[in-house]
C-alpha cells in the first residue's frame, strides 16, 4: 500500500498532511519527492540511516529534505 503525504514548508515549520488516493496527482510539482517505508522514512528523517536509494530514494532537491531535518520546532 502507498500512501502519499505532502509537507510544505514555511515560517511556521512544515504542515503535513495526506493526500486523497484518487489516482489524481496533487496540484503543483514537488521540489523533492522521498520514497521509503514509514519505518525507514523515520530513521532517515532522524539522521540513523542515509539516503542510500536502496531504503531511502530521495528525487528532485536533497537540500529541500536537508532543510526539514534541520527545523526545530522549538525555535
């Protein structure tokens, strides 16, 4: 099963929320796509494991995913 999340970045930090599993493409193209498992997604996301392309792919900007993985939500 696939399902599709999308997070925005801005000032505030980067809401997240799901996507309908229509078929239908969201609006607009992604500045970086990452595919993995939720498991490794989370390992990936807190800097445990890297994105090799064989657990993690990321397409597009890796700098988009840098940025994410940096933001503290504290500041």
């Amino acid at each position: 099963m696939t399902v599709v999340w999308r997070a925005r970045g801005c000032k505030k930090g980067a809401p997240v929320g799901g996507l309908p599993a229509t078929g239908q493409a969201p609006e607009g193209t992604p500045g970086a796509r990452v595919s993995a498992t939720a498991g490794e997604l989370v390992l990936y996301l807190y800097d445990r494991i890297p994105a090799d392309g064989d657990r993690v792919r990321i397409d597009g900007d890796p700098a988009l995913l840098d940025q994410l993985r940096a933001w503290d939500p504290q500041e």
